[in-house]
C-alpha cells in the first residue's frame, strides 16, 4: 500500500486554512499575528530545508554525522527553552542542554537494545525521528515547568526563606516549589495522553497509517513513543531543576535574583 504524496499546489491552497485563525488574531487586537506569520513562515522554509538535507544525510547514513545531528537539535532545543522561559543562559543552558542529553540516552538505550535494536536505530530513518520527536514533545512540558518553579520561587522567596529559617533544608524548603512545577508541566500531558484513542489520534500514528503501515504496527509505535516522550520531559524537567539550582543560589541557599531575564 503506497502513501498519497500531496502536490505543492494543494499544499499552497490548503495552507490559505491560516487565513481564518490570522484574522480573528487580528480581529481582536491580540498583537500574535506577525510573530505567527513569522512562525509559520520559518516553520515551512526550515522543514524544507530540512527535507533537503535529511534526503543526504539518509543516504550517507553514518552513525556519527546522525549523532552529531541529534546532539544539533538538543543544543537548540536548550537554547529555546531558556529563551522562552525567560532565564538567562549563562545560568540555564548548560544545564538544561545536560537534562536533555540525558534523558535522549536513557530514552535512546530503551529503544536501541530493547525495542527494536541497535542496527535499526541507529540508521538515519530511525534515529532522527525518534530523537527529534522525543525532544521536541519535551519543550512544552520544559518551558511550563521550569518557568513555574523559577517564577513561583521568586514570587514565594519568603515562604522559602522561612522553611530554610524553620529548620528545613535546601531540599526541603524547595519540595513544594518542585512539586507546583511538576503538577503545572505534566497535567496537559496526562489529561492529553488519557484522551488518546478515544478523542484523538495522534501525528506519529496517523502519519504511519497515511503512510501505508498497519494500524497494529502504528499503534505499538505510538506507544512507545508516547511513554518515551513522558518519561524524557519528566526527567528532563526534573533534572534541570536540580542542576540549574546549584548555579543560583549562594554559599547561603539565598536566590540569585539576577537568574531572570526580567531583572535587567
């Protein structure tokens, strides 16, 4: 069973769909429609240079140039999350980008020896999907989670200060601003995953299917790739947190207030 290729023409008319949500955007004042003309607009020209390079880079198929590949896309990935979360990266990224390499190896070690082996996954086909779709579902969960423990720190510094004067440790004092965190992150995502199948097919399964793939097959994909992308922003959310805290307190357990972009 062979996919249906879409023709330029009918993805030039089918993308004139914008229209609609640009102009009540627009209707309303919202002050979003340049940045998501800009962001379509990017979004297309990157995918089809994207297109492009993938084409060589399948056909080369070195497991270092896709490694290399991989470690490209976490780098910007760090880079967007600390930006969109409005920290400084001097304090955040190279924490943030050790989260994320972490948790593509965990992530990576589960489906290379477990799932479907080392000489597929690490062929060009396998490893760069996988790992683009791993560290890109993990952005959003990111961006809310650490965005709302730094924020909720800063707003609360009293509370934290007086759990640290009550006795408590460092740990401690910052159990509760995790936690807020982990909870704002990962409700979307558990509400979102339980809705699966039911309200909603998902773009890994539905491309396999559109694809020519069985349903079986594109459902055990999805799956994995579902519980790899949960357990990735977890630990990549988790992991940043811990490892950014050590940069922004003093010798004291005080708060650096000069870590948000908003204090310049």
């Amino acid at each position: 069973m062979n996919s249906i290729d879409i023709s330029w023409t009918g993805l030039l008319l089918g993308s004139l769909l914008l229209i609609i949500p640009i102009a009540i955007l627009l209707k309303y004042k919202t002050g979003l429609v340049k940045s998501t003309a800009f962001a379509f607009l990017r979004m297309g020209v990157q995918l089809a240079l994207i297109g492009l390079y993938l084409k060589y880079i399948f056909e080369i198929n070195s497991i270092v140039i896709n490694l290399l590949w991989v470690a490209v896309m976490a780098v910007a990935a760090a880079f967007t999350i600390v930006s969109r979360s409005e920290l400084k990266q001097r304090f955040f990224f190279i924490p943030i980008l050790s989260a994320i390499i972490v948790s593509v190896m965990i992530n990576g070690c589960v489906f290379a020896f477990i799932v479907i082996g080392t000489d597929s996954f690490f062929n060009a086909r396998y490893i760069i999907p996988i790992a683009g779709m791993l560290i890109g579902n993990c952005l959003g969960s990111a961006i809310i989670g650490i965005r709302a423990f730094y924020s909720s720190l800063a707003r609360d510094e009293e509370r934290y200060k007086y759990s640290l004067m009550s006795g408590a440790s460092q740990n401690e004092a910052l159990f509760p601003f995790i936690s807020n965190a982990l909870k704002e992150a990962f409700n979307p995502f558990i509400a979102n995953t339980a809705s699966i199948g039911l309200i909603w097919l998902p773009g890994m399964m539905t491309g396999q299917i559109l694809g020519g793939n069985s349903p079986e097959t594109a459902i055990k994909y999805q799956i994995i790739i579902i519980i790899g992308i949960f357990a990735g922003s977890v630990i990549n959310v988790f992991l940043s947190i811990y490892g950014s805290k050590r940069l922004i307190f003093n010798e004291f357990n005080m708060l650096d207030s000069s870590f948000s972009e908003k204090q310049r």
